[in-house]
C-alpha cells in the first residue's frame, strides 16, 4: 500500500480509536487500528472486541490500495510532533513507513489480515434519534451504572426503545438515572425489548457525539447494536443477562412534599456540606422546614458543617438522609440555571428527583438512624 494523506485528518482519526484500543489485553494486534485503502474509499477500523469502530477518512490519495496496521499510539504521537501538512505512508507487510519531506519513521506492523473486521452499517430497518439528544440521554444516566455487579446486567446503560419513545436507563442498585426522549423508526421494525450498552461503548458515544440535531442510524440485533454518525459506525456488544424492571422502583407511596429547586444551587450546598464527610460518615441529612433547606453532615476526623438554602417550602418538617455524591453526580450533568423537583415521602423511602425535559433519578436513603 502507498497513500498520500492529510495529517490532521488522520491524526483526529486515530484520536477517535484511541478511545477503543485497548491497553492492556492478551492480544497485542488490538492495540493497533487497521487502514484500509480501496474499493474506492478509506476506513480506518479499531476495535477491543465489545466495541469497534469504523472510521471514514478523507483527504487520502491512493497510489496503491491496499491495507496496514498502525500502532495507534505510536503513529499518533509521530503525527502530533510533525508540523507538515501532508505525509506518505507505504506498507511493505512487515513494517509501515511515515515518509515527510525531511523525516521518515519506520515501524513495525503484525499481517492486516489476522485484525477482526468491524462490520460496516448495513442495515435497511433501524431507529433515527437526534445526535444531541442520544448523547444527553448517555451522560445523563451512564455515571449510575455499576461494572462491578454480577447478579444483574448493570455495568451499562439500558436501552429501551418503544413506539415513539426510548429511555435511557442505569443503575447500581443505590440510585437510578432515567432519560426519555422521542425516537423514529425507518422501515419495518418492532418495538422489541430493552438492551444494555456496555459501559465503554457507552464512553465513546458520549466522546464522539455531537450537540447537533442530525440524526442517529441505530439498528439492533440479536447480540449488538450499530449507530450511524456521520462518517462513523460504532458497534457495540451487547451486554448479557437481565436488567431489573425499572419501572418497579419508583415509590408507590401517594403525596409527597414537593420542592421546587435551583441546580446551581443545590450543587453548591451539597458540595460545601460534602466537606465534612469521610469514608466512615458519607451522609448528608437534608432537612426541609419552613422557607429553608438545612444540609448537615459530620465526619469522623473533620468536624461538622450545617449549611442552608433558602425555599419555597411552608409545610411540616421531614428530613432525609441521603450519600451527597449521588446526589452531586447527577446535578452535575443538568443545567446550573434550570430547576429540579424533588419529590420527598419521608426518612425511607427514596428521593425522586424530575425535570421538565423528561429525566428521573432516584436516590435511596440512608438508615434515618445511622451517623452523619
């Protein structure tokens, strides 16, 4: 093989790769990305077996098609010290070559043949969702799943598809994160059952996803799942066993207080009363009275702290106890300026926190009785 190619183009390429090849793995030849030059266009595949990814470059001249590894961070790091615009790559089976008009670097490559292909997006029946709303549904959700759990598929996001609608759904079994948003479907397909994305399939959608409105190609099957973006096609092994109905633990409990407050706000309370915990006493009691919200937290080395937020509340006093890094991770990915429901029954049963834009998170609380 003997190309011509733009560096930046590449370069951004392989940065997109990076985030699928592996480390550490007991097959070195996934530590490489694939090029492969003909049949009219240039992709670049990578892939760590779960995930794979099919990127289509452009600005590539093709002298002689035909296909190469390249050591992913190797060639990135060449690329990145490089200051020419374009560059001359030729494959001789056993090596690559990087020829500049004053540089030439020679690597070492394993046989393109023995890399698993990444299948190309073929499908002719799949789902369309806009790209900024599928990645808002990812980072709204993919911090509460849980990789360690065995006893369920909860080490990824839950996707779960419907007429019109989809949810976005991950827990670990201590705090739920919940996103709807509406979906298209192209073709004959059925509504069929939720499936969980991996965690670092999930990881690289939220990297590569845009905040644009153009739509998302996303085709099920029995064992993975493709999205279309543009020039890309991510494959995702689809996580096995079961996801617990979701549906099943939002309180059932009628009436709750309902309080009406400013993310940024919050944030910054929970945050400063968060100072004084440790391991051995991560607890906020959160106390809703009349026209204020109280945090107090107290440590076991660091002392006490006792912060409070002024409301609109003029009800009977409850109090909650709650982790305040479950509560900080989702306020985090919410808009400072916005407002959020919190739905509160009493000391527990769990917290449920709404927005207009339809995401849900459910926080479980602590023993009402413990330290704080």
């Amino acid at each position: 093989m003997k190309i011509t190619f733009e560096r930046e183009k590449l370069l951004q390429a392989l940065q997109t790769a990076a985030a699928v090849v592996p480390t550490r793995t007991p097959k070195p030849i996934l530590e490489n990305a694939r090029l492969d030059c003909k049949d009219g266009e240039s992709v670049l595949q990578a892939t760590d077996l779960e995930v794979g990814l099919r990127y289509e470059l452009e600005g590539v001249e093709k002298e002689v098609p035909g296909e190469a590894l390249l050591p992913v961070r190797l060639v990135m790091q060449t690329l990145r010290e490089s200051r020419e615009d374009k560059l001359r790559l030729e494959s001789t089976g056993t090596k690559i070559l990087l020829l500049g008009s004053r540089s030439e670097f020679q690597l070492p490559t394993p046989d393109p043949l023995e890399y698993p292909e990444v299948p190309a997006f073929t499908a002719e029946n799949y789902r369309q969702v806009p790209a900024r709303l599928l990645r808002e549904m990812i980072v709204r959700t993919g911090f509460a799943a849980d990789p360690q759990s065995t006893r369920y598929a909860l080490g990824g996001v839950f996707f779960e598809p419907g007429e019109k609608t989809a949810y976005a759904v991950a827990t670990d079994g201590r705090r739920m994160a919940i996103q709807e948003g509406p979906v298209d479907r192209v073709g004959e397909i059925s509504v069929g059952e939720g499936v969980v994305f991996p965690l670092r399939g999930v990881q690289l959608l939220e990297r590569v996803l845009g905040d644009g409105a153009e739509p998302i190609k996303l085709a099920i099957q029995e064992d993975s799942a493709q999205l279309r973006l543009g020039g890309m096609t991510v494959t995702l092994r689809l996580l096995e066993g079961r996801f617990p109905n979701w549906r099943n633990v939002f309180p059932k409990k009628e009436n709750p207080i309902l309080l009406e407050l400013n993310v940024g706000e919050l944030l910054s309370v929970t945050r400063q009363a968060a100072v004084m915990t440790d391991e051995d006493h991560r607890s906020i009691i959160f106390t809703f009275g009349s026209g204020n919200l109280v945090l107090s937290s107290r440590g076991s080395r660091l002392g006490e702290s006792r912060v409070e937020l002024p409301i609109a509340y003029d009800g009977e006093e409850i109090a909650v106890r709650l982790d305040p890094r479950f509560v900080i991770d989702y306020l985090r990915v919410l808009d400072a300026e916005k407002s959020v429901t919190w739905k509160v029954w009493g000391p527990t049963t769990a917290v449920l926190a709404t927005t207009d834009d339809g995401y849900n998170h459910l926080i479980m609380p602590l023993d009402p009785g413990g330290n704080s």
